[in-house]
DNA sequence: CTCTTGAGCGCC
DNA sequence: AAACGGCGCTCAAGAG
C-alpha cells in the first residue's frame, strides 16, 4: 500500500509562482478583518439593547415528563419531523459511563414544551421510539456531547451524526485565550443569561423534585439559541469548517474513551522490579559520592554528614554538587550534561532522575487508572485540549508513554486481535513544505527523496549519495530544529542532549546559515511570519482555518506563531482522518484505541486484518491529501501483536 | 492541612 | 528584540 507518486512535473508546476504572490502563510485576513471577528468574542455582549423576551422562555421553559412506554411513543411524535434537537442527560451515580446510570434524557425542539424522559422508569425494550430518534438523522445539538454519546452508547441509545457541540464549537471560537467553557458559563458570555446550577450534582436516582426538573429542562432548552449564537460568530470568524470538523471528530473520540487500552499487569510489573533495581543501584552510587554540605563544621564528623540526599531535590542536589566541587548553577539536564563525562556521578544522577520518573508517573502510576469494570485503562481524551488544536490526554495520559519496547509492549489486546499502529510519515516537514512552498523541498517529496538526508547534504556541502546514517541524523536534528525558529545556542545543547552531537558554537551557527539558504523557502516563511509579529497581530490561522488568539496582555511569542500552522494543521489532518475512520469503521470489528498526535492504534479481530488496514490507510492518506496536496503523503501502518512490536 | 508553583521528564 | 512548539504527571518546597 504505497503512495502513487504524482509525476515531479506536476508537483513543480504547482509552486511555479513566486513565493510573494502567495496566500500570508499565517492568516488569510487582514488584521483589520481579524479585530472585526475578535472584537466579538473579547468583549461581553451587552444585552441590555436586545428584546429580552426573547430568552425569557428560555429560562425557564415548559416541561412534559414521560415515564411510561405509551407516553414515550405519543410525546416524541413531534420530534420525528424535527431537523434539530436539544439533547442533555442527567446521571445517577457520578459521571463514570461505565458506572453511573442515565436518569434523564432531556429533548428540545423549537415552540415545544421539553420533553424529558425518564429511563429509569422506562422498560429497555420500550425506549426504541426514543433509540430510533437517537439514530436519526436530525442534527443533535449538546453541550459536551462527548458525555452524552459515551453514555448513552452504553445505555444502548447511542446518537448518530450529525452533531453540533456548543462546547466545542466555543473552544474553537476562542481557541487560545483563557476561557472557562462551562454551559453556565458559556450562556452567561454569549446569551446574557445567568443559569442556575446548584442542582447540577444534586442525587438524580430518587424521586425527582420539580426545581430538578425544571433544571434538566433547562440545560436542553437553552442549547437551541446557543447553538444559534455560536453558529453565527463561527460563521463571521470564519471557524465554520474548523468547528464541524470538531463535530465529526466526536463519535472517534467518545468511542476511543470507551473502548480504551489493554495493560498486561504482570509484565508491567516484572518491568516495574527491573527498574527499581536499577534506581536503587544508583541511589547508592549517588549517595556514596554526594553529600549535603553541613552547615555546622564542628560536627561534620558525626553521622549527620553521611545522610542521604534526596535526588530529586533540585535544591539539594544544586547544594551537594557545589560543595562537591562541580560548577554549575542548576541541576537542569541541559547544564549537568556537559559534565556527565568528566563526574561519573552526574551520569549516574541523570540516570537516576529518568529511572525514577518512569518508576512513579508510569509503573507505579498507570495501574490506579485500571477500571474495575472493563480491566482497561479509559483515559479522558480531549480533542482540543492544546492551544494549537492538539489533543490532549488526562488520567491518565497515554501520550507520553515511554516509547521503548520493553515498556510498550506491556500494551496489549483482546484475545483474537491485533494492533495496527498507523503513522504519517514526517507530517510536519511535509506540512512546511507545503505552506512554505520551498522549492527545495516540494521538489525532494515529489521525487520520494529522503529530507533528513537532504538537509544534512545541504548543510555539510556533500553529495547525496555520501551521507552516512549519523550524518543523515544531524539532518534529522537540523530539520526539526530550526524549522520552528530555535536559536543556535538551544540548538548546540539540544544536538548534545539527544543525540551525542557535539557541536562547536561556531559549526552550529554555520549549519543554521546554510539550513536557511539552502531552504530559501522556510526563510521566506519565516519573514513573513516575523513581519506579521513585529506589527503586533495576535492571531494565527492553519492552512484549514483552524485559528489561535492571544489575548492583548500577553504578546505572542514568534516561535508560538511559527509553530502554529505546522502543529495545528497536522492536529486537523488527523481529526480528519477520525472522522473518516469511524463512519469506515462502523461495519467492521475494529476499535480506535488511542491517538497520539500523528498516531492511530486500532485493535483489529485477526480476520479483519487486511479489510480495516485498508481503510485505515485510505481514511488517513484522503485526509492527508486534502491538505497536504500536491505534497504526497504518507502512511505506514504496522500490524503488531502489542504497542512494542 | 491543602493548594500552588516550578523543576524535571515522559511523548509527538 | 524573540531565541523550537504543544502537552500531563510527580515531587519538592513554599504559601496560606
């Protein structure tokens, strides 16, 4: 499953224009366009000029409860012509889809009364009037809807596209600033109404008063004018496409928190004792070369100068190495590395700060997040959860797992399945490519060169053919660095730190020059990116429209700005593909488990291998492609027994 | 006692 | 004059 190149012709012919005649790499619209759109959101609306009666049956709109099968089916007639619906649940039992129970189901359409209904007093079997709702094809609108798609899903209920998620949608229109995106608070800045949500964790297992009642009603009624407001400011922002990607996105997120990962227990612990061997061979190493100074000279005799030093204290390792005798002034990595060769016993304490970080974030760390109903770990995902657009992951985060083998292939699946780990190829250095449009480069990708060998070519004066696979590593090193605009200082510790690359101040400097030149493109970039900085905009936009603001108390960084569309446009390549893969997805017995950045594992029943790689493939390359074209893309895809391999 | 902050480190 | 960007977690240390 290869790419079909597009002939280098085409792909050349494409970027044929100058540099200058294209589209502002960081924002499509004029700065003055940009205040217009923000002015919006950066200010209260003042409601005091709005026929407030308008809102007033929003408050506290009229209610109906359904409790009974014959009601049910009388009550939700009107909804079945309805293209739009209010939806908003209220749970028994906490918040926990696997654990807690839906009560409530709150319904809202235009000129009606809520129709609440009561699943607790409701026969499974006789819920299908609300089910084949829940399936249909009307736009359902939520706050958060990703709560109310993992439990309904789990109530057997589960809603189908399309979506609109005023939370979301809220998060995309102020992506960047700080915001708090409660509903509560969310109505309060966009519709001027105060809600009132006392009730919000009030017992809903009981026999329910009608203030509940009338709060349930509330949170559903109201989701209709706000997903009116939202619409509009997402329209006037330009955020439209941005915000229903989003929502195409959320059915592969809630699914992924459910379905979550499978750790085997007893290899991670065997993993566990392994590394707590380790650290404590090198807490003994540490302790025997390093001492805390004593304070009290006359008595540095008695045992108080053999206690230990506690390795993790930044405070007190700076005060054991100055009195050891070593110059530094922090204990950051940065700084002891230099010295790691010289003192064994800084190596030693480097070793010692990554082994026990390992030890309590993760080994000792991830079996908490063991859930005792399914025995997998369900993190919380939340797909903006970065300023750039990024995910993020909580509770525990599964992005940052160590990526050795040892340690991932503690990651598993079901019986009778496998993984298939998929990865975009250089995601990033083909995003640059393409919204630089460096000639260099567009040329390298659609010839199928190798970039990381290129670049350290470039930069070392050789021929191709002659670059050695540590010298393609400086490439590798040089392309990720520089392209976001670190300075070359950072850039000689950071070609030390990770790599063992010791670079003269001098050599890093030349290396950054020549990058620069060769890529006249990524320079161009960068000027242009520079000059919209320097006049004090406050807003960057991805080749999809996805936007960043920062608010007018804190300047932007440039690096911030240089590093957005990048970032960002590949958080929306992958949010693509999501929204792809789980309609793809729906007929098979794949499940999408995790998601880390430019990564997607499924677990895939072993007959299912070929058919779900496929998919899998085109979902991931069609999105790709959307955005990266007439930059090829690329995905590998590998079928692996565990995470490791 | 809890809460917050910063250092440090894991990932892309 | 700015000097890779984006996250979350744990521990130490200080604040209240």
């Amino acid at each position: 499953m290869k790419f079909k190149p597009r002939t280098v012709g085409d792909i050349i012919k494409h970027y044929s224009t100058p540099h200058a005649d294209r589209a502002c790499p960081t924002s499509f619209y004029s700065w003055e366009e940009t205040q217009v759109m923000m002015k919006d959101i950066t200010t209260h609306n003042n409601f005091h000029n709005l026929p407030n009666n308008k809102f007033i049956s929003a408050i506290k709109p009229a209610y109906k409860l359904i409790d009974n099968a014959e009601h049910l089916k009388i009550a939700l007639k009107p909804f079945q012509q309805a293209k739009i619906i209010g939806i908003d649940c209220e749970t028994a039992l906490g918040t926990d889809p696997y654990r807690a129970k839906v009560r409530l189901v709150q319904l809202a359409i235009p000129d009606r009364p809520v129709t609440i209904v009561d699943i607790g007093a409701i026969a499974p079997a006789d819920l299908n009037p609300l089910r084949a709702l829940l399936a249909g094809n009307a736009l359902k609108i939520g706050h958060n809807l990703k709560f109310e798609l993992m439990m309904l899903t789990i109530a057997q209920l589960p809603p189908s596209l399309p979506f609109f998620d005023t939370y979301l949608a809220y998060r995309v229109l102020v992506a960047g600033l700080k915001r708090n995106f409660s509903l509560e608070s969310a109505v309060d800045r966009l519709l001027g109404i105060k809600l009132d949500k006392t009730l919000q964790t009030s017992d809903w297992s009981g026999t329910l008063t009608p203030n509940q009642l009338q709060y349930a009603a509330t949170d559903a009624a109201i989701l209709l004018p706000l997903r009116e407001t939202l619409k509009q400011k997402l329209k006037v922002s330009k955020l439209w496409e941005t915000a229903k990607l989003e929502f195409a996105c959320l059915p592969a997120v809630a699914s992924m928190e459910l379905n979550g990962m499978l750790l085997d227990r007893e290899q991670w612990k065997v993993l566990g004792d392994k590394l707590c061997q380790t650290r404590n061979l090198l807490l003994t190493q540490i302790n025997s070369q390093l001492h805390l100074p004593n304070p009290h000279q006359q008595i540095s005799l008695l045992p108080e100068f053999t206690e230990t030093i506690n390795p993790r204290s930044p405070k007190q390792v700076l005060a054991a190495l100055q009195s050891a005798g070593i110059p530094v002034n922090s204990t950051n990595t940065q700084t002891l590395i230099p010295f790691a060769g010289k003192y064994p016993v800084i190596q030693a304490l480097l070793d010692y700060r990554s082994v026990s970080t390992r030890i309590s974030t993760f080994v000792e760390g991830l079996p908490h997040h063991i859930h005792p109903v399914t025995g997998k770990i369900h993190p919380n995902w939340f797909q903006i959860g970065a300023r750039s657009g990024r995910f993020s992951c909580r509770e525990p985060n599964l992005t940052n797992i160590p990526r050795d083998g040892e340690t991932r292939q503690c990651f598993i699946t079901a019986p009778g399945c496998v993984l298939l780990k998929a990865d975009y190829s250089q995601i990033e250095l083909r995003i640059m490519a393409k919204i630089s449009g460096d000639r260099a480069m567009v040329a390298a990708y659609a010839k199928g060169e190798d970039l990381h060998k290129l670049t350290a070519s470039l930069v070392l004066d050789k021929p191709l053919s002659k670059i050695a696979s540590d010298e393609r590593q400086l490439g590798k090193i040089v392309n990720f660095g520089l392209i976001y605009g670190m300075g070359v200082n950072k850039f000689k510790h950071m070609a030390q730190s990770e790599h063992g690359v010791i670079l003269t101040r001098e050599k890093a400097s030349l290396f950054r020059k020549k990058f620069f030149n060769s890529y006249s493109g990524i320079k161009q970039f960068h000027a242009a990116v520079r000059q919209q900085w320097q006049k004090g905009i406050r807003e960057s936009r991805t080749a999809s429209g996805r936007r960043r603001l920062w608010s007018k108390e804190s300047k932007p960084l440039l690096n911030e700005m240089l590093n957005h569309p990048i970032q960002g446009l590949s958080a929306d390549i992958t949010k693509l593909a999501l929204a792809k893969l789980v309609v793809a997805l729906k007929r098979t017995g794949a499940k999408l488990i995790c998601v880390v950045h430019d990564e997607i594992l499924l677990e895939c029943p072993i007959a299912e291998i070929e058919q779900v790689k496929t998919l899998l493939h085109s979902c991931m390359v069609s999105a790709g492609d959307k955005f990266l074209s007439p930059i090829p893309c690329e995905v590998e895809i590998k079928v692996l027994a565990t995470w490791g391999g």
